[in-house]
C-alpha cells in the first residue's frame, strides 16, 4: 500500500519528527542537525556503506575532532572530504563551499582587490554564485550567513588599516 496516496494521512509528514539533538560523544558539546543526503555527500566514500539511513549530527565544537555522529556512528574531520569551516585548524578554511572560496579569498577581495560592498566580494571570488549548500556544506546550510561575516570582519581590518597608514 502506497500511504502518500491517501488524501487524510500523510506519512511522509508524520515520519519526519525531528531527532532530539544528541550531544557530542567525546567532547559531550550539543550538536546541530545535518541531513542524512549532506553527510553522504561529505564523508570519503569509503565509509559510504556505514552511513546508514539516519540524520547526523554535527560536532560545532572548534577544539574538538569529531565531525558527523549518529548514535554510534562517528566520522572524524579526517573521514570527510572537506576541512569543516568552524573547526580550529580547517585548512584551507571555508566559507563558501560550492565555490571553493575561503576566507583569505574574500580578505583579499576587499584588501587587495577593492571590494566594498558584499555582493561585490561574492563577484571577485565566485561565492554564493552556484548555492548546493545543502550538499556541499558539511553544516548543510547555506554559506550566506559565513561568507557575509567573512566580508565584515576584512572591512573591518580594511579599516584599521587605514587608520594606520594615513
Ligand atoms: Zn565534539
């Protein structure tokens, strides 16, 4: 029996209940809830197979080497095919993840190359051009929020600057 078809009950709708967000089991920090497809499309395929059919969650934790976790699933940072951005060392670091666009890039759209408004520093460096965040992202949410505090802080620095050299 196909229950979608059924016009007074969708269990499509009544399936998708949202997990209660699990801690973190090394550094016990709370996680944030990432889409089972995201992690797939994260992690090295050769752990494709362990993924299960489950959400994840991910560790936000800058200190902490845990990436994606679901029960007792565990991906490290290592494990992923991307460095996750809010992680202290994620080298290269960032902010766009479907444009290959780090944070230097965009420190360098506005130090270097004259950008002044944010949408202009998205067209230097090609960020926010071509959004599958949801894939690419290892949070699975949009880079627009990163990529626009990226943008502040360098116009902040540009500033300092300025007041050093003049
Ligand atoms: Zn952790």
């Amino acid at each position: 029996m196909d229950c979608c078809t059924l016009s007074n009950f969708s269990c499509c709708e009544s399936s998708y209940i949202e997990t209660p967000s699990q801690t973190c089991p090394i550094c016990k920090h709370q996680g944030i809830l990432v889409k089972n497809f995201t992690v797939k499309h994260i992690v090295l395929d050769e752990y494709l197979p362990q993924i299960g059919i489950n959400d994840y969650f991910l560790c936000t934790n800058p200190e902490c080497d845990v990436g994606h976790y679901q029960g007792e699933n565990v991906f490290y940072k290592q494990q992923l095919k991307v460095p996750i951005w809010l992680k202290k060392d994620a080298n290269p670091k960032y902010v766009c993840y479907c444009g290959k666009v780090t944070e230097e890039d965009i420190m360098d759209a506005v130090l270097k190359k004259g950008a002044k408004t944010l949408s202009e520093a998205c067209k230097i460096t090609g960020a926010m051009k071509d959004c599958k965040c949801e894939i690419n992202n290892p949070t699975g949410k949009c880079c627009a929020a990163v990529v626009k505090e990226a943008f502040e802080r360098a116009t902040r620095i540009k500033e300092e600057n300025r007041d050093c050299l003049n």
